[in-house]
C-alpha cells in the first residue's frame, strides 16, 4: 500500500503545526517550506479543516494552528480522512468481487483485511506529538526559527 501525497502534505502541515504552537504558521510560509504552490496547499487544508485537525485564524496576523492538542490527534485518523480508498484488491469493493472466481472460498480478502487492520492499529498508537518529538530539531529543519529572525530585528 502506498499514502498519497496529499496525505504526506498533511502530516507536513500538522507537524509543521505542532512544532509552532506559539504563533499561527503562515500558508505561504508553509507552501514555500514544502515547495508546493499554496492552491495545492488550500486544497488539503479544507480536508485537515473539515476534520478539526487544523484551526483557521482570520486577520493580519492569522494563519493555522492545531484545531487540537497534538497528543490527541491520531496519525491513523489523519490517515483515514485524507486517504480516498484502503482497496488494496478488486475484491475489497462492494461490486469489485463479481468478477473473481475464487471470492466463495478465498481468504485473500480477510487477510488483507486483517493486515489493513494492524497498519490502522499502529499508527493509532502514535500522535501528532508523538512524531514533533524533536521541537527544536524539526523547527530548524522546517527553517521556521529563520522565518522569527526578520521580525525580532525589526522590533
């Protein structure tokens, strides 16, 4: 199985997030850091949005921040709201499993179903905090220390 990119996007987005809990992070600060144009970004923000994970903040001085604490944003509810199908054969859909001759006496479908369950069983034990760990390490990969810099010598 392999997450979509928006997917990848929106765990950057959170973290990203998380990792900034002081001020709101800017979408043109992270559509830059990401290097993704910021109607891209719109688009899984509305997702992250909808789900309460992000939190919009109107005026000259919003942006995002998290819709909730990081340790109780799941990454395997993250997952499940960004991702469209967890069909990983024809014969996880509700018609798809006509054609196959063998879907009366194959367990292929109940073992898929039973790995799809222990990929949504772990990532249910990690959250958003759990992977910004690392504060000081991820802020100055995401370069948003960098982005503070020009604002403190103005002050």
């Amino acid at each position: 199985m392999r997450l979509t990119q928006a997917t990848n996007y929106s765990i950057r987005v959170l973290l990203y997030c998380a990792v900034n809990p002081d001020r709101p992070s800017r979408v043109a600060d992270i559509a830059a850091t990401f290097d993704m144009s910021e109607t891209h970004l719109f688009k899984i923000l509305k997702v992250l949005v909808d789900h309460k994970f992000i939190e919009t903040i109107r005026g000259r001085h919003g942006g995002l921040k998290l819709g909730r604490p990081a340790e109780e944003i799941k990454l395997g509810d993250v997952i499940a709201a960004t991702e469209e199908s967890f069909q990983m054969a024809e014969c996880f859909s509700e018609d798809g499993h006509k054609d196959c001759p063998l879907i009366l006496s194959c367990e292929y479908n109940r073992v898929l179903r039973e790995a799809l369950g222990a990929f949504f069983a772990v990532l249910d034990r990690y959250t958003v905090a759990d992977i910004a760990k690392d504060r000081s390490m991820l802020r100055s990969a995401l370069g948003i220390d960098d982005l503070l810099r020009p604002a403190l010598a103005s002050a």
